[in-house]
C-alpha cells in the first residue's frame, strides 16, 4: 500500500510543509476518530487543481474508530473519486467550512451520518477530513459520551480553524495516552468539570481519595505529588490547560501520564481536555531496564579492568624472562588480551550490545603500529567502514585483526618499510575484510590449514569455526599478500 508521502508527491500539488502538517495530523487523529467514534478519512484534491474546480479527491489517510463500529471495513487509501461524488466534500472545500449533513446515509446498508471538515494551514486548505459515523448501534448517549462529543466537536473547529495539531507541537508519541485510558475536561480556568471512571480510578491509585470533579487539576496533582519542597508551580501551569503538554505525576508508588490538549475556538481557549493512563508498570520496567543496562555495563568495565590487570602481569613476567621465544610468547598473549580489553572498554560506554568497531578497528590498528620494530617504519591505515558490530561478532574479529596485523608486521614486512592497510566492505548481510601488505609474501606451498603458527591458527578458529565465515590467503598483485575474510552478520542472531 502506498505511504501518505507516496501519494502527495506523487498524485497532489501540495508542498513539504503541507505534507509535513499532514503527517502531524495524521499522527495525531486517533484522538478525533476515537471522541467522536467516527472514521475519518482524509482527501486531498489530486494533482491540477484549480482555486475554483478539483476535478477529484485522492484518500491519502484513513483511521478507524476504537471506541464505536466503523462505517467502512474496506480499505480507502489510494483511492481517486470525481468531483460531484462526495458532495460534502465538495461543499466543505468551496464554502471553507465544516459541513454537516442531517439525514443518514444509507449506500452500504448501514446508516451512516457523513460530515467533512476542512484541514487548514494557515490561510490554505490542504484538504478534507470525511468524519462518517456508524449509527447501526444509536442509542441514547452516556454523559462520557457526550463528553467524548463535545470534545471531538471542539477538535473538528481547531482542525479547521488551522489550530490542531498545535503548530509547535512535538509530533504525538505513540504511547501516548489514547481516549480509552481516561479523560478529564477542564474549563478555562482548569478546573475538572467531567473524570471518565478510568481517570478516576488512575487518581485513585496516586491517592486521591475525593472525586476530581469540581478540583483544579493542576493543584490537585501537585498537592499529591508534595514531598515537603515548596508547591511545585511548574506542575501546576503544566496540568491548567494553557497550553499543550505531556507531564507524569508520581506518588503513592503508582506513575499516570498526562498529555494536556487545550480546546481553542475562535483564538479563545474554551476549555482543555487531558488523556490520562496509568503507567506504573511500564515505569517499572524501563527502570529495571536501565538498572540492567547499567549492571552490564559495569561488568564490562570491570572485565576490561581485569584484562588489562592480567595483561600488566604478562607484561612484567616477560621482563624476568632471559629466553627471548618465551619472552615473545608472552609479548603476544600481552596484545591479544589488549585487544579484548579494547573491545570490553567501547561496551562499557554503550547502553546495548552493540558497538561501533571502526573505532576498535582503528585502536587495533593504531597498537600494532606502536609495537612494531622501529626499522619497520610502517603505519598502518584502515580503508572504507566496518559500521556498529554486535559484540558477538566484535570481540574475536578484533582478535583476528591483531593476529594478522603482528603476523604481516613481523614476517611479511621485516625491517623496512612497507604497505600496511585493512580494507573494510560492508553490505546488508556480510561484511568483507581485506589486510593487504607489500612486503615478501607467503611460500608458495604455503597452507592456512597445515600451518603451525598459533596465530594463524587462531585466527581460522575464529573465523571460520565461531562467526561463520571464510578466510582466504592471496597473493598482492605487486607483491605481497592479501588475507581475505568473509563474514556473515546474521551470524551471532542465529546463535543467540
């Protein structure tokens, strides 16, 4: 199905900024659809249209009711209908104004009452809400639903006034609180003139143990929330209905959510509505998350601690050593720990997982340069992007780098100077690695697999047998040699 984006560029002559309002409106139009248990679809005129004559509408938007039936089970997106076809649309776009019709419709079988409401920003309509409502199941309304309403009826104005969405408003989060959760409205001086049973009950939790009906909202909250510190006046702007907000009141061990919506007609706030949720449990669990998330990080600190600890030990037993092969011996176990340590030290400083290894890379890279012999004079470089790495794929690849990095440095480019360069290529599935050096090569008879080097045996165990993926030795064209790796990054998710 075609986005909302799709559409107005590609079948309108609307610009960004109206598709930009759009999109804030229809982010936002659950609320409408649900106060008014209505569906609402929105037309636009298609592309072409004249000040005076659209010679069609196109659907770019559709949202169904949560609170009621709806009136139209297909889905309307996309569609194109001519001029004459939706006769109050037409009406609502030539006269500017919301346009209501008395007499059901009944085309589909099912009684339905249509009204379309202009969209307007600014001084231009971009287009027009069809608000069609299902009365299959009418009955005589309860007071929250006449409160549901009469809200919706406020709203409709704003929309077409150009005041909803609030034209600085941050776009609506989707877990925001929704008209089911609990509404309360407010008059001009924020005053609770009507608290659906689910606000009550939130309220209730918080510790209230009076009605909310006849109390200022703002004071209430703030009187509930009193920890001994003088009265908190922001709290008490924010809950008037002066403007909108998004606000969380705590106490009583229990959180609820606010999001205040001021009901504007004629540049004169009238009222405000609140949308409210109880949102304890959520609170909870973002809280142990980040409780969690802090632990881990913690113990990545301390592991990088540990290993740069253990590296310091190999480190002095080296120096006491006189027999230089078991000198050596420790010399690389000293840049092997290192390297896990670089890798522990970058998750230590990230919430998740997940870690950007060209910084790893680039360290790697950086303390093979400085170990190496001074008559080398190589620096090594890093070419393209190894991009964010889970830590499952992020710890032995850092490892293979430091073997092959040591092992060009130390047989590939002896005493002189030399290329030394790491080639990353990223794409949507694989990762393709290439260290390449210009220094003498490998013999021809030369085999990874029979090869006796604990290095090269290392990094094969580690390619090849924990990420998944190949290695491969090959002559430089030029001289020297190549070492291809080749992983799969949907390695370490199929392992989880």
């Amino acid at each position: 199905m075609p986005t909302l984006t799709d559409l107005v560029r590609n079948q309108t002559d609307l610009d960004d900024t109206d598709l930009e309002w759009l999109h804030a409106l229809v982010s936002d139009w659950q609320l409408l659809a649900d106060l008014s248990f209505a569906d609402l679809v929105l037309w636009v005129p298609v592309r072409g249209t004249a000040a005076d004559a659209v010679p069609g509408w196109l659907c770019v938007a559709q949202m169904r009711p949560t609170t009621g039936p709806t009136a139209y089970p297909q889905d309307l997106v996309g569609k194109v209908v001519r001029n004459g076809r939706r006769g109050l649309i037409d009406v609502a776009w030539r006269e500017r104004r919301i346009v209501r019709e008395g007499d059901p419709e009944w085309g589909s079988g099912i009684p339905v009452r249509e009204e379309s409401i202009p969209v307007r920003r600014g001084d231009k309509i971009l287009g027009i809400i069809q608000r069609s409502t299902n009365l299959s199941s009418a009955r005589t309304p309860s007071r929250l639903e006449l409160t549901y309403l009469q809200s919706a009826s406020d709203l409709a104005q704003m929309i077409s006034d150009g005041r909803f969405p609030a034209p600085d408003a941050a776009a609506n989060l989707v877990r925001s609180p929704r008209v089911g959760d609990g509404l309360l409205r407010l008059d001009q001086a924020g005053v609770v003139t009507y608290a659906s049973p689910n606000a009550q009950s939130a309220f209730r939790r918080l510790g209230l143990a009076t009605d909310l009906v006849g109390t200022s909202l703002g004071e209430t909250a703030a009187a509930l929330s009193h920890t001994g510190e003088p009265l908190e006046e922001s709290l008490v702007v924010s809950l008037s209905g002066r403007a909108p907000r998004e606000v969380e009141v705590e106490c009583n061990g229990s959180v609820v959510q606010l999001r205040i919506i001021p009901l504007l007609v004629n540049d004169t706030r009238i009222a405000a509505i609140a949308l409210l949720r109880d949102v304890t449990e959520l609170r909870w669990r973002d809280r142990e998350l980040m409780s969690k998330d802090a632990t881990i990080r913690e113990i990545h600190h301390r592991v990088k601690n540990n290993l740069q600890t253990v590296a310091a030990l190999l480190r002095l037993q080296a120096r006491r050593l006189q027999v230089p092969e078991a000198r050596d011996a420790l010399d690389e176990a000293v840049r092997r720990v290192g390297s896990i340590a670089i890798v522990h030290e970058t998750l230590s400083h990230t919430p998740e997982e997940l870690v950007d290894f060209d910084d790893i890379a680039d360290r790697v890279i950086t303390m093979a340069g400085e170990v190496s012999s001074p008559e080398a004079q190589v620096t090594p470089k890093r070419t393209g992007s190894f991009g964010v790495l889970p830590s499952m794929i992020a710890t032995p690849l850092a490892m293979v780098l430091t073997e092959l990095l040591q092992n060009a440095l130390e047989h590939g480019l002896p005493q002189r100077d030399g290329l030394l360069e790491v080639v990353a290529s990223r794409g949507e599935e694989r990762l393709s690695v290439v260290v390449a050096d210009d220094g003498r090569g490998f013999p021809i008879d030369f085999d990874v697999e029979s090869a006796t080097s604990l290095g090269l045996q290392i990094v094969r165990t580690l390619i090849v047998g924990e990420l998944g993926g190949s290695l491969e030795f090959q002559p430089r064209p030029g001289g020297g040699t190549e070492v291809h790796l080749d992983l799969p990054l949907d390695h370490a998710l199929r392992h989880d």
